[in-house]
C-alpha cells in the first residue's frame, strides 16, 4: 500500500477526542466515540459494505452476509485510555478498511463474507471492565452486571447507551453470531520494543500473558493535619503508600509486573488526613502461578501494614485474564503467508484474547520503535502502518479468498 494512502485516510481520525497534550479521550459512548461511529458508517458506505450494530453495541462492517457463511472478521476499537495514543485500536480499524481496498484493488472475490469490527470499551476506561464489548458478546460478563457498571460521574453504561438510542436491555451472548465467524484477525500497534531489533516491521502474536485489575479501599479516620497527634492517626494514605511500593517490590521479586496508576483521595484536602483511599491495581506476569504469587504477597503485606496504622485495606478482583495461547496452526499460517513474520508475545489485553476461547484467533504488531504505549507519545511510521495495510490484507486473503 502506498504510504500516502495510509496517510490520507489515518489523519481523518486526527482532531476526534484529541487533547490539548496531544493525546487521546474516546471513552465509549463519549461524544468522540460517536464521531468515531460515524467515521466507520461513512468508510463503510464509501465502499458499499452494510453496517450493523449488535446487540452489545459492537459496531460492523460487511463485505458479503455474514449469516450465509463462515465470516472472517477483522477490526479493533476506537476507545482509549484516559490521554492515550492515536494507534491502540484505530490502527486496526483503519487498517482493515484499507486492506479491503487492497483486495479489491487486486481483484479479490472472497469466498468468505468479511466482517470488519468495532469493539466497544475495549480499554475499560469508563465503566472499568475492559473488553466489554467482546466479553458481553462472548458471555464472559453477566448483562445484568455490565449494565449496572458506572462511569466516575455515576452514569451507568445502560444509561449510556439508551442515551445513544442503543437498546441495553438485550446485551448479552451472541452466539449465533460466534458460531458464523470462521476466524478474528485484529492488527494492533505493538506495545512495546520486540519488533524494533528485526528486520520487519509486522510480527504475529503467539500469547497474552495473565493479567487483571483489582480495587484496592483502605479506611482510616478524616481527621486535621495539625492537631492530630502522630500515635493518634489511622491514615489510610500511609497504608496505600506502603501497598503501592509493596505491589513494586513482589512484581519484582516474582518477575512480574504491578502498576497503580489511579487513585481517589477522599476527601482530599491538604489540611486534612483523607479518610478514605480507594486505587486500582494493574498487575501481570509471565504465567498464572507467578501472577498468584504477586497478589498473594500483596495481601498479606497490606494487611500487615493496616494493622500498625489502625486502617482497613480491602482488595477485591475487578477483572482477572489467564494466560491466552493464540490458535498455533492460525497463527502459523500467517506468520507463512507473511513471508515468515517474527511471533511474539504480549503483556496488553485484547479482543483478540477474548474471542480467542471461541474462534481462532490471530494478532499482527505494527512496529512501534519507540515502545511507548498508553500515552500520547505513542506512534508508528507511516510505512510500517502501510506494511501493516500490507500483511492484514494478505492475512485476509489467506483466510477468506
Ligand atoms: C489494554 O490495552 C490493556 O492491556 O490494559
Ligand atoms: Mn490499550
Ligand atoms: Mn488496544
């Protein structure tokens, strides 16, 4: 594909959501989102493929019916992270508009209809579950739950949703529509720096490590920061302090992974001791046990803690994801049909691991040489976006021509 191409159709989504930093706020249901929504009806009018949304919100594409056969569906998501990059999930729906283009342009007549998706709060970045769309679709999240998740100003993602005329009472399992979908590619930019020592600029992913997300709550007393003495505190940011330099140091004793990247300070205020802390806590390792063993020391460390500073410290599992393996004959064959593409790894969640336990699955990494990820400074070269173009639409010849 020719870089410009790439270039022309990417800068479309430029000023959708954009920050004055730079980076990115399409939460889902956001009024970006929806400006990103109306961007994919119009690429997909532009190229006469038939859209729909299903029962989840999940937004499609269609080259062909995908109810009269075994659909190969490619795609990814618009949502991101709070002040995140341009290229975690839109790459990979830009991608596959224009890997369609290139089959078309090649004279292509798939045999299989192709499906090109738009997965809804992939990040969980407004009601905190992440890969919502896939997990309600795939039954890995109870309906009644998911609508009753709620964004940081109270607003339910069932609200949302009959905001934007979305019918929320049916989310729930798809499975007719799991059961007509032949295989799921997604394209994705890599998030991290495996690519940057090979020669190619695309790989295929062969696993997502284990990982989750728990809510961390530690109580002590609101009290004021100049007439109370120290023995008379229960401060439960002194608690939340220790755990978060304790989540460090068990990551990396077990040879993990441990992040606290978001707190609320109640009622955070400079001259008073906060009475309550709540913060989420993101951790991953390389496998299930060592995952374990993480939280497990965790626990017992933080509890230790609350008791000599007179606080509770609770934890409780927001979302937890075992190891995913990628279909290896799939993956195989593509990594083959991309002239023998370098297979790696992933610490990041995805769709794609979702779906993974119900269709074959696959993943292509778009180099990104600098790693950085989840922030606005996260970027890809136009010409390995457009080798990316490239790969995804000899993928989706393999698959579905
Ligand atoms: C999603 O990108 C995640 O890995 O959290
Ligand atoms: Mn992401
Ligand atoms: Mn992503």
């Amino acid at each position: 594909m020719d870089t410009s191409t790439f270039k022309r159709l990417w800068e479309e989504l430029h000023d959708i959501g954009r920050t004055e930093q730079g980076g990115y706020r399409r939460y889902a249901w956001s009024e970006a989102d929806l400006a990103c929504r109306n961007w994919f009806r119009r690429q997909a009018e532009r190229r006469d493929m038939e859209v729909e949304s299903d029962r989840n919100g999940n937004l499609y594409a269609w080259w062909g019916t995908w109810r009269t056969g075994e659909a190969v569906l490619t795609g990814s998501h618009f949502d991101s992270v709070p002040d995140g990059g341009a290229y975690d999930g839109p790459l990979g729906i830009v991608s596959a508009f224009l890997a369609v283009d290139v089959l078309r342009e090649q004279g292509a007549r798939p045999r299989r209809p192709i499906g090109i998706a738009a997965f809804t709060e992939e990040e969980g970045a407004r009601f905190g579950v992440p890969c919502l769309g896939t997990r309600l679709m795939t039954g890995a999240i109870d309906p009644e739950r998911a609508r009753r998740l709620a964004d940081a100003d109270g607003a339910t993602l069932g609200q949302a949703m009959e905001e934007n005329n979305a019918d929320a009472g049916v989310l729930g399992p798809d499975t007719e529509r799991l059961a007509h979908l032949a295989a799921f590619v997604e394209l994705h930019i890599e998030q991290g720096r495996a690519l940057d020592a090979e020669t190619a600029p695309v790989g295929v992913a062969d696993a997502i490590r284990p990982h989750g997300r728990w809510r961390l709550t530690f109580t002590g007393e609101g009290n004021h920061a100049g007439t109370t003495l120290l023995p008379d505190r229960c401060d439960p940011m002194l608690t939340f302090a220790f755990t978060v330099l304790a989540a460090r140091k068990e990551a990396r004793l077990a040879g993990g992974v441990a992040t606290v990247g978001r707190a609320e300070i109640d009622p955070g205020a400079t001259n008073a001791i906060p009475g309550r802390v709540r913060a989420w806590l993101d951790a991953r390792a390389p496998d299930e046990a060592t995952l374990g063993q993480i939280l497990t020391g965790l626990e017992s460390k933080m509890h230790e803690r609350a008791g000599r500073d007179g606080t509770l410290a609770a934890i409780e599992t927001e979302t937890q994801t075992g190891t995913v393996e990628f279909d290896p004959a799939l993956r195989d064959r593509l990594a083959t049909a991309l002239g023998g593409a370098p297979t790696l790894p992933t610490g990041a969640g995805h769709d794609a691991g979702v779906l993974a336990a119900h269709i074959p699955t696959a993943m292509l990494f778009v180099r990104n040489r600098t790693g950085v990820s989840h922030a606005p400074a996260e970027t890809a070269t136009d010409d390995d976006c457009a080798a990316g173009v490239d790969a995804l639409a000899a993928a989706l010849r393999e698959l579905a021509c």
